[in-house]
C-alpha cells in the first residue's frame, strides 16, 4: 500500500468519526501480510492514516496475527 492509499483511507475514517462523533477510532491490521512492509514502511503508513483523523479523535492501531516477527525491530 502506497502511503497516498493510507492517507486517503485516513480522510475516509477521519470523516466517519466526525459524522459520528467519535472520540476515537479502532485500526485493526490483520494477517501476517501486514509484516510484510518492514517496521519503516509501517510507520509511513500509520502515520499518513493519522494525518487523516481529526486531531480531536484519538487513533490505536492493533496488528492482529498468528506470524512471529521476522526480525528484533518489530
């Protein structure tokens, strides 16, 4: 995923917590594929998809996975 697809993904949720009153908003990363990325392009994506929300609503991410990681970094 290109961080230009997170952002926009980050806009999208960023206007359903507004259109919801959301004080917070849950992102579930699911699978091994997400691993995948390496911890750098990882943190690119999490931070273009926080750039997305409002700063009023408080964004946690969760990596869901039965993979071990790869490497010490994760």
């Amino acid at each position: 995923m290109s961080a230009d697809v997170a952002r926009a993904a980050g806009l999208r949720i960023g206007e359903h917590a507004a259109v919801h009153g959301l004080g917070s908003v849950h992102v579930v990363l699911h699978g091994g594929e997400p691993l995948l990325t390496g911890p750098r392009h990882m943190a690119d994506l999490l931070g273009a998809v926080r750039e997305g929300v409002p700063a009023g609503v408080a964004v946690r991410f969760e990596l869901q996975t039965e993979v071990p990681p790869r490497c010490g970094k994760w």
